[in-house]
C-alpha cells in the first residue's frame, strides 16, 4: 500500500489538520524516515500556508484546537510548529501551554521548527568595522538626541554598547541615558 493510500485510510479521506476533503497530498514530518507514521495528510490550502509561514491566513489555524489533540504524533507535530509560529496570537499561546506531547514527540517537534527568519547581519561601524556586544564607540557626529533634549557631541565616548535585534541600531549610555545609536554613525574606540 503506498504512504498515501495509508493515510488516507488513516485519516477518513480528510487533511489531517483542517479536515478539508479536496486536493489531499502527503507532506513529509521532517525531519522523517519516509515512513507513513512521519508524514501527515493535508490539503493544498494548509500545504501552502506551511510552505509560506510569513502569509499564514490566522484563522484558519483555528482548526489547530482539534487537530492537536490527534492520536497522530505527526500530526501533533505540525499543530505544535504551527501553534510556535502563531503564538503572538493568544489563544495559540493558551492552546500551546495545554497541548501534550510525549517526550519524544516533543524532541521531533522541536527539532523541525519552521525556522524563523534568522537575522545573522552582523552590525558595522562607520568604517565597517564588526561592533560586539560591550565595546566602545565614539561618535563620528553630532546627534540630537529626541526626548531626552541634549545633543551627543561628536567625539563623544559610548562605552559597553549592547547590540539589539537590528542590525543598523546599537544601545548604548550617552550623558547618562540609554539611547538607541545608528551604527553607522559610530567608530570603534
Ligand atoms: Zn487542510
């Protein structure tokens, strides 16, 4: 019998995650061995949504309440990456924190997460320069700094900066406040 027959029966003839009934593929659990119990039945809608994280339409993962609680270690699998990705939305969060999975299941689940974009940009100075956590700058302008009223003068030292998720930003102590730097304003003391 081929994997899709096996899931098919599997399954009722359903996707696996929403229960549609048309254009039913299989879709491989990575990481898998090929076999029938790591793959999952799912249709074309839920297929190119997984296939394309960053335009998940919302509320159809709402199917996630019911799926997850598939006898399915694949299945439970897919509704847990899913339920990672949407877990800004609060009730995935709610779902995540009640959702059970065996230990080994879990390790699966966790070792296929849909990677999220990973930002390896590393942050330059002005001369690019590589900045790291805790070093010095200085200031190659002038910098009007908003909210806090004083200007950071040119040549001004920056010590122990932190980098933050953006690339282009540092943060770092000027006059006493915590601000946000361009780092492309910034020389390495
Ligand atoms: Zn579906």
């Amino acid at each position: 019998m081929s994997i899709k027959q096996t899931l098919l029966n599997r399954s009722n003839h359903q996707c696996e995650l929403c229960g549609a009934t048309e254009s039913l593929n299989v879709m491989e659990v990575t990481p898998s061995n090929g076999t029938a119990e790591q793959a999952i039945l799912v249709c074309q809608t839920c297929q190119d949504q997984i296939a394309n994280p960053s335009h998940m339409d919302v509320n159809h993962w709402r199917c996630l309440n019911d799926c997850m609680w598939s006898p399915e270690p694949a299945v439970q699998v897919i509704a847990f990456r899913l339920l990672t990705i949407l877990r800004t939305e609060g009730w995935a969060q709610d779902l995540l924190e009640i959702m059970y999975l065996e230990d080994e299941t879990r390790a699966w689940a966790e070792a296929g997460l849909f990677e999220e974009e990973e930002d390896t940009t590393p942050t330059k100075d002005s001369n690019g320069a590589l900045l790291q956590e805790g070093d010095n700058v200085t200031l190659i302008k002038d910098l009007v700094v908003k909210g806090a009223n004083f200007t950071a003068k040119r040549g001004t030292l920056v010590k122990n900066i932190h980098l933050t998720d953006n690339p282009l930003h540092i943060e770092g102590k000027v006059n006493g406040t915590q601000i946000v730097l361009v780092a492309a304003f910034l020389k390495k003391a």
